[in-house]
C-alpha cells in the first residue's frame, strides 16, 4: 500500500512539473516530462509495484537470491580453475603425451640452432653502386626469426 502511494505522488509531481515547463511554452521537455511521470502510476495501476515489493519484502526471496548467487560463483570458480590447468587429481588420471622433440636441460646448449643470416658475409654488387651493399632479400629478413623460433622450440 505504502509503495503505491508513493508511486502515486512521484506521477502527481511529475504532472506538476510538467505543467509548468508548458507553462514556460517549452511544450516537447512538457511532454517528456508528463511521460516519465506517468511511468509509476502506470506499474501501479497494472500490478507491477505490488508484486515487485511483494517480492522484495520476503525473506524467502533474498535467501533464494542468495542460493543463486552461490551458485554462480561456484560455476565461476570452476570454470576459472579448468582454464588454469586441470586440478591435482585429474592430472593423475590423464595419459602422458610423448612430445615430438626432446626437451634440453636446463643451460644444455640447443643443438639444432640456427646461425642467423648476419654473421655470413655479404657479397659486393657489381656496378656503380659499389659502396653499397647487396639488397636484402625477403629469406634474409626471417632467419633472425626462424633461429628465436627454433631456440626455443616452436
């Protein structure tokens, strides 16, 4: 009862604001105003309010509210922990994969690395150009690359 007669005066006062705005001819913020203000007696004339603070006024609710709550956070946490790595007892349970390539040991040196393309020296061009060097060519640019990658593994 309470609710909709608050809801009831918060429309009587937005009608009243909205008077006076046309009253001052600024009829399009009036007529936004009027609509606003017809919003709560709206809810209240069709049930809206009373079922709402009917709900929100049972313990019953805020505890079913609250079981939902938990719920979600324990999906949540699960979910959080799976994307981490699986937990201790099923990585027991799960088959060791071989990997493809034996792993080094710490500080061992990689054998299969590669000696970047800037350690080889650069053949001089011919022609009138001769104190520059020889255009780079689009292989040279990735053996940097391609020897990081192959360091570590990828």
């Amino acid at each position: 009862m309470l609710a909709e007669t608050i809801c009831a005066a918060v429309s009587a006062a937005g009608l009243g604001i909205a008077a006076v705005a046309a009253y001052r001819k600024r009829f399009l913020a009036a007529a936004r105003i009027a609509a606003y203000a017809l919003v709560p007696l709206g809810l209240v004339l069709t049930g809206v309010v009373e079922w709402v603070s009917g709900m929100v006024f049972k313990p019953t609710v805020w505890i079913g509210f609250g079981l939902l709550g938990a719920a979600w956070l324990l999906f949540m946490t699960t979910r959080a922990i799976e994307r981490r790595g699986l937990g201790a007892s099923e990585k027991r349970a799960k088959p060791v994969k071989a990997s493809k390539e034996p792993k080094a040991a710490k500080g061992a040196p990689v054998r299969d690395a590669v000696e970047p393309a800037a350690s080889a020296p650069a053949a001089p061009s011919p022609g009138p150009a001769a104190g520059r060097s020889a255009p780079v060519t689009p292989a040279d640019d990735f053996s940097d690359i391609e020897a990081i990658l192959k360091k570590h593994g990828i």
